[in-house]
C-alpha cells in the first residue's frame, strides 16, 4: 500500500491541467519533444521544461537524446495503466467538442487500438463469442483464443506477463469500450504486421488499409464504406 503523502505527490503531479494535457498526448502517441507538447498545452516552452521536469522527477517520463532532441514518452506501461484507469472517471464529453475525423476513427492509445475502429474491433470479437466482458475487464473465450492464436498472437505468453491481460478501456472519443492490456497490445501489433493497418504520418493516427477492410470484413463481418 503506497503512502499517503507519496499517492498525493503523484496526484498532483497528473492534477495540473498542462500536465494532464502532455501526459494525455503520450498516452495517445509516440514519443514528443518539448517543443511539440509546449505547441500541444499552448504553453510557452519555458513553462512546459519546468512541467516535464517535474515529471520527470516523479517518475511518470523518460527521456530519450537523438542528437541534439530530447523525446519524452510515458515512463512505464503501469504509467499507462493509471491513466487509462483515470479516463474512466472522466465526464462524458459535451456534443459541441470537435474530434478530428481522422483520429476519431482509428489511433493508437499507447500501444493499443483506439476509436471508432477499436471499438467495432472489441464489439466484433464479443458479437463473434471470441470476447466477453467479466468483471474486471475482458475474457477470451476458448474459440476466442483460437481466433487470436490464428492471427499470431501468443496467448500463453501475454498470460504470463505481469500486465492485465485484457483491460477494458473507454475510448474518449467513443465513449465506449476498447481492449487495452496486453490482449490489446498484441492485438494491434499483430494488425501493423498483417498490414491490415498503418500509421499516419503525424503520429497517434492509424488507417485502415486494403488489406484490413478485407480482413476486417471476412473475420469479424466489419466493414466501412
């Protein structure tokens, strides 16, 4: 059980608005710099040092030197994991808040599927009997395990893991469930090498490719116009 006073520190770390912003933007994406996440706060960049130095110091990023940059990321996947946790908590989105289509529909959240196309990802393997939801997140069923052996993922491994096998996550621009955890973070690894998916160029937003509309359609009966 950690102690109060060091449970309040991390609190407050993640409770200042600019820093919840810069936290959020890696949680949803690649690694950033601090000019890019000073530009993402709209902070100055004088300001966003002291908040990721702070950061730092607490132990939610780390940094990585290329050169002459400096790019920040998450600092562990239990980061990831507490704040996944906290988007739960999270107020239902007003109608008038305008999401950008293209990350509406598919990105990565960390190192998992999100969106529109996350979320028919986890409903079509629940529709299918290969998912079903249980107390604490989701559950393969035994054909589940046998469909997601067959696209490559090793279950027995991701069960061994000290991660959640299979969380679930609410999407913030759906406001429904997707599948983060390990199940998750195999899954999308898998769907970039089967080239059923592609990164954008700027960063968090996936595509759908060829490929993925076929594969999407013949193994779990989604489509998309």
């Amino acid at each position: 059980m950690p102690h109060p006073i060091d449970l309040a520190l991390i609190a407050s770390l993640i409770g200042d608005p600019a820093r919840a912003g810069m936290l959020s933007r890696l949680l949803e994406g690649p690694a950033r710099t601090a000019g890019e996440l000073a530009r993402e706060a709209g902070i100055s960049p004088q300001t966003a040092s002291g908040h990721l130095s702070r950061l730092l110091d607490g132990g939610l990023l780390r940094v990585e030197v290329q050169g002459r940059h400096r790019y920040y990321r998450l600092a562990s996947a239990d980061v990831a994991r507490a704040l996944e946790a906290l988007n739960v908590l999270v107020p239902t989105r007003p109608a008038s808040v305008d999401v950008p289509q293209p990350l509406r529909f598919a990105r990565t959240c960390y190192d998992h599927l999100a969106g529109t196309l996350g979320v028919a990802l986890a409903e079509g393997l629940e529709r299918r009997g290969y998912l079903e939801s249980v107390e604490d997140g989701f559950a393969l069923t035994p054909t589940g395990t046998r469909f997601v052996e067959a696209l490559g993922v090793d279950v027995q491994a991701l069960t061994r893991g000290r991660r959640a096998f299979a969380r679930r996550c609410l999407d913030w621009s759906e406001r429904r469930a997707h599948v983060g955890g390990a199940l998750g973070a195999a899954l999308t690894e898998r769907l970039f090498t089967l080239r059923w998916i592609a990164r954008r160029p700027e960063g968090r937003g996936v595509r759908l490719t060829v490929e993925g509309r076929r594969g999407f359609d013949r193994e779990l009966g989604l489509s998309w116009p």
